[in-house]
C-alpha cells in the first residue's frame, strides 16, 4: 500500500515514522506547504520521498491530512477528483465543521480521525515514533464513509498502536472542548497574566513544577490552536463559563474565609483518581 502525507510537522512526521515500519506499506511519501519541513522531513527518515500534491493524488493508496484544521476543510475540497479507490484520513482536533464541509464527491472516502496525542513542540525535528503508539483515536461519523476505507484506516492505526473509539462528531467535539481545548485557553491565560506583572523575572525564577506543567502547552503553535478555537467555538465558550464558574465558587470560599467548604471542594475535585 502507499500511503501519502499532506503536513510534516509532530503528527505528520510521528506518524510516518510509525508507517515506515509497517510491511504492509510499500512506500510513504510526504508533502508540505514548507519546502523546509520537506527538506527536514526527508533528511530524519520521517518518509520515504516528496512527492506533489498532483503525484500524491494519482498515486497514494491511502492519503493522510495532518495540517491546521481550517487547512484540512480547504486540501478536501481540492481533493474531489482522487481515484474511487483513495483513502483520505483526517487528523484535525476538530470534526463536525470538518465533516460538514467535505465534499460530498468524497464523503465515502472521508474519514474523520483524531489522535489524542501531542506535545508543545511542532515541527518535523519534533516528531518521535513512540508519540502515537498506546495514544487513543477517535474515529467520528463513521457510518457516511464507505465500509471499506473505514476499515483500511482503522487497519493501518491500529498497526500504529493507537486505541480505536468510535464516536458522533457533535460529542467528540463537546468533550475536546473540555478536556483538550479548554487547558490550551487556561495555559495560554495564565502566562499572560503571569508576563503582565510587574516583577515577571523573579516570578519565573520561582516557578516551579506546578507552574511548568500548565505553562507548557502555550508554547503551542498559536495559529494552529486559533483554528481549533475557531472550529469549535460553542464548545469552547461553554467550557469557559463552567471553568470560569468553578473558579468563581473557589476564590468567593477563600474570600469568605470557608476553610471546610474549600476543603469539600478540593476532595470533590480529587475524585478523579477514582475514575483515571
């Protein structure tokens, strides 16, 4: 099978690792807008050669979109004349405006797929193999795309190590917003607030795990997460609000000076644990 990536940052270039090492794949060819990422993806071994978006489209089993969201809604709408036989898998952190706009000349060979995977880096030098291997997979929608490049595509993550879920775009999209694009906002608001104070160089000096931890994610791509946020904009906003409510309740019980109920409040937070 050849298989064909249009994006050769983390997840396109993780990916194509992941590929290279799988029989069942003949060749792994890339593309990319950034002749650079082209040129890095090739030296690292992350595909086998560059080929054009034209060539990619006559020749490749199997193509996989590993670009902005907002970029993937326009490659599919210049990917309707691909052979009947093409797969095209989607890797955008979004899907119900994905899936709305995709062409209904390709909808059967349509399929919407999100990797719960990542890091802050970006790039194709960011790219490992292991990123993929153990990381779930949200397959949406699935029922609109043919039986066939469904199951070509659960084939080949699988072979990847990715854990498949099945799901409805409209919850996929719901559950991101809280669980994956809510702490990309809180992250990037926090090192605003933090580099709006005064005294920002003794206060980084002093930032410790804690702080680390939730700083780290705003060294993500900002165009990338401004698609996202765009894409799935009701979600996010809700998501805020409940966020913005809860840290409403804690700092009225530090006002207040309600110890114990600040207290409840934490050990409803710690029940997590049971279900993680």
């Amino acid at each position: 099978m050849k298989v064909g990536i249009i994006g050769l940052g983390l997840i396109g270039g993780s990916l194509g690792l992941a590929l290279r090492d799988m029989k069942i794949i003949s060749s792994v060819s890339g593309y990319d807008l950034n002749k650079q990422n082209e040129e890095d993806a090739l030296k690292l071994g992350l595909i086998d050669k560059i080929i054009s978006f034209e060539e990619m489209k006559r020749t490749c089993d199997m193509i996989f979109l590993a670009i902005p969201v907002e970029a993937i809604i326009k490659v599919l709408g210049d990917l309707k004349d691909i052979p009947k036989n093409t797969t095209i898998v989607d890797l955008g952190s979004t899907k119900s405006k994905i899936l709305e706009k995709c062409p209904k000349e390709i909808r059967e060979n349509f399929v919407a797929a999100h990797p719960m995977a990542g890091t802050e880096n970006s790039g194709p030098k960011a790219a490992f193999k292991s990123l993929l291997n153990g990381a779930v997979v949200v397959v949406c929608d699935d029922k609109n795309a043919h039986e066939k490049h469904i199951k070509r595509a659960v084939e080949i993550l699988s072979h990847a190590g990715m854990k498949i879920i099945f799901m409805d775009a409209k919850s996929h999209d719901h559950h991101v917003g809280i669980i994956s694009h809510l702490p990309h906002a809180i992250s990037y608001s926090l090192v605003n607030a933090t580099l709006k104070e005064e005294d920002k160089r003794n206060i980084l000096l002093l930032a410790g795990g804690s702080f680390s931890g939730m700083a780290r994610i705003a060294k993500s791509s900002p165009q990338m997460w401004v698609d996202i946020f765009k894409q799935n904009k009701d979600n996010l906003i809700s998501a805020i609000d409940s966020f913005k409510n809860e840290l409403q309740i804690c700092q009225d019980l530090i006002k207040g000076e309600k110890w114990d109920e600040l207290k409840e409040w934490m050990n409803t937070a710690r029940k997590l644990r049971d279900i993680l």
